[in-house]
C-alpha cells in the first residue's frame, strides 16, 4: 500500500544526488584563491561604487604590503610590509623596505577590492587591459602561496600552498571558460584555451610565489590575468603585470604572511598614495623611500 509513494520519494532522492554530482563534475576545475569571509570593504562584503576617497582600507586587514612606484609608468619601487591588532590601530612597519618591479610599462587601475569601474584615464591613471605589461594598481586580497617545491620541503606555512607541477597552467586566454584560473591540465577533459603560463616554469621566476587575487570575483575578460608576486629576473627587468623581488624577499614576505590576519597588497603610483593615504588609512612610508625613489614622498 505504501509501496509506490516510497519508491517515488527514494527516485526524487537518487535524481537530486545525480544533478548535484553532475554539476560538481562540470565545474572547471580551477585553484583560485578563494575570498577572506570576514573581510569587509568599506563595511560591507559587497564591492560597490567607484574608487573613491570614501573607501577605507579593510576593516580586517592586519598585514599590509604597501608597493609605490615613482609614477605611472615606472618599473620599479619599494614595498614595506606592516602590520597591526586591528581596524583603526596603528600600523607598525616590519622589516626594511624592499626594492621591486612592477610591469614592464608600469601601473594600471585594477579590479580587486575596490569598484574602479567609474574610474578612468581623466580620473588619473589608465586602466589594466590583458597583454598591457602593467601591473595593478588597487588593493587586493592574497591567495595561495605556489612553488616548486613539495609541501613537506615548505615546512610551517601560514597560508594555503599550491605545488605546482609541468601540467599546472594558468589560462590567460580572455575566450576561454578558464580565464584566469590556474588549472591541472591532466584534469582537463576538453581545453578550450589557446594561450597560457606555465607554472612549473623552466626558469627560478615562479620556483616561490603569492597568487594576487586580482579579477577574481568579476572575471572579466580581457581585464587582466594570472597576476602574482614571484622572483624577479634582475633589479631592472620589469614583468608582464606581476610584482616581482628578490629570491630572498619572496621567501621572507611567504614566511610572514598570515591567512588568519587577512593579508593585502595595496599598490600604488606615489601621486595615488598621496592622495589616498588618509582616508584609506594608509601608512606613511619609511624616509628612506624617498631615497630610493629617487622622488620627494611627502
């Protein structure tokens, strides 16, 4: 008697768990940093309105990397790491300032923790396109730390790593359903993209590495991808839109990182820095920098 409306329940069941494991497997499967839950920019989770002097720095950020360039279209600059106990406490600066490159031709408005969709060239600054050899410039979130090497050979890590191997790409094809992701080749059924990095690179660049959560939430094609902080290949070489250190510096800022104190690069020409410095709670910059600039910092 009960027979018939048990089995019909026990089918709607099966078919529920079959959908859900069929939409599991087509996602793409793609190792992406994944967003800080607690974060909250400007008080909310929510990425609104443009880039303004009205957006604060997060509330829940307590590990800043602070990277100013001389101007726009400058290679170079310094970065100086900081820290603090929480919103509205001082920050306390941590180690010396750090000597790096940017994009081969400098800087761009990046998408990242701030809304900069309002924001162009006649507001200051262009904007970052895929291929334009600039780095962002903007605030935002770090991911995954990525290397060579096997996490046992790491060691104690505060932040999630990522070993990458010859099959471990990042797709930077603006067409493809894996824009912007980094993926396992092997994992891949059906790729669809034309171009790509290679992970595991033949070279030391990407032998250690931070994942720069830059066009992640939007995705927007051709808005730039596969932005990182990795080894630099000489103190004058600029990168293809990364930000890149010495060997020695990439392992010193990978040890200090810290997933639960929410770590943020904040990158900047020295005009933008000067302008946001307060009402993002910026904080002042060493009065070497300058020096090394070669640039008044005021």
């Amino acid at each position: 008697m009960y027979l018939k409306p048990v089995l019909i329940i026990a089918m709607v069941i099966l078919n529920f768990f079959a959908v859900s494991c069929q939409k599991v497997a087509e996602d793409p499967v793609g190792i992406r940093p994944q967003p800080f839950e607690n974060v909250k920019a400007g008080g909310s989770k929510k990425q609104t309105g443009a880039l303004t002097k009205k957006q604060p720095v997060l509330d829940d950020c307590k590990q800043l990397l602070l990277m100013v360039t001389p101007d726009w279209n400058s290679q170079r600059g310094v970065l100086q790491r900081y820290e603090r106990d929480g919103a509205n406490q001082p920050w306390r600066p941590v180690g010396t300032l750090m000597d790096g490159v940017v994009g081969i031709k400098g800087l761009a408005w990046g998408s990242g923790l701030y809304n900069i969709s309002n924001l162009g060239e006649s507001a200051g600054g262009p904007f970052k396109k895929e291929g334009d050899g600039k780095a962002p410039a903007g605030a935002f979130l770090l991911g995954s730390v990525f290397g060579y090497a096997s996490p046992g050979q790491m060691g104690m890590l505060k932040m999630p790593y990522l070993q990458a191997s010859t099959s471990t790409l990042c797709i930077d094809d603006s067409n493809s359903q894996y824009y912007n992701h980094i993926v396992d080749k092997a994992s891949i059924k059906k790729p669809d993209w034309k171009s790509f990095e290679q992970m595991r690179r033949s070279d030391e660049l990407y032998r250690l590495g931070v994942i720069v959560d830059y066009n992640r939430k939007s995705n927007d094609p051709g808005k730039g991808s596969c932005v990182f902080i990795h080894i630099q290949r000489s103190p004058t070489a600029g990168t293809a839109g990364c930000t890149a250190f010495t060997k020695s510096n990439v392992e010193t800022l990978v040890r200090w990182l810290d997933e639960k104190k929410t770590p943020v690069l904040v990158q900047l020409p020295q005009s933008e820095y000067l302008r946001l410095r307060k009402d993002w709670s910026l904080p002042d910059l060493p009065e070497n920098a300058a020096a090394k600039q070669k640039r008044p910092i005021q």
